[in-house]
C-alpha cells in the first residue's frame, strides 16, 4: 500500500475525510491528495500521524503497528467506537473531543 492509500484508510477507521485530517493538521486542504505523486516533509508527515494517532513509520508502510507506545489508549479507542455517520458532521467533533476527554480521563485515573 502506498502513502496516500495508508492514510486513506486510516483515516476512514477514524471518522476522517483526509480534507479533515489536513485542516485538523494545519496543514493545506488538499495537500494529502497530492501525496500520490509528491513526498511530503516530515513535518507535514509527523503532524497527519498526529492527527490520526499512528507513528510516521505506520503511515510509511514501514511496520503494522499503529502505535505501539500508545495501545492502552487504542485498546479503549476499540471500547467505545460508535457508527457516527448519522450524526450531522457539526456534531461529530464535539462528540469525539468528550469521548477523547473521557477516555483521557480514565487512563489518567487508572495509572495513579
């Protein structure tokens, strides 16, 4: 799988059109897009891994392992994953930072 078609998945596993993933990235728009044909910098790159919560070396092809310093945190992501496609896009955002803030929450709660 290349690049591009990596962080499509992903980011569809993560309720994300890759336009969302680039704004959330600070990144332009459509630049994901252009990834078919051009290597983005590593910031750029870093930044979307960021976002999508996966290491550079996932997103590269490099390994299998999201990230492999955060699987508590991807063992909850599974715990609470939810269809939001029928929520109006307006909303989903403000659903994923609570349960993201929750789920925080917990694993703070958890380790002390």
């Amino acid at each position: 799988m290349s690049l591009l078609d990596i962080t499509k998945k992903t980011a569809k596993e993560r309720g994300l059109s890759l336009t969302d993933v680039a704004t959330k990235a600070g990144i332009a728009q459509k630049s994901i897009y252009q990834w078919k044909t051009v290597t983005p910098k590593v910031d750029t790159l870093k930044a979307v891994a960021d976002v999508l919560g996966v290491t550079t070396d996932y997103l590269l092809g490099t390994t299998d392992e999201k990230n492999p310093h955060r699987a508590d945190e991807d063992g909850m992501e599974e715990f609470y994953r939810i269809d939001l496609s029928r929520v109006p896009k307006s909303e989903r955002d403000t659903i994923k930072k609570a349960l993201d803030k929750y789920t925080r929450f917990l694993l703070d709660d958890m380790w002390k």
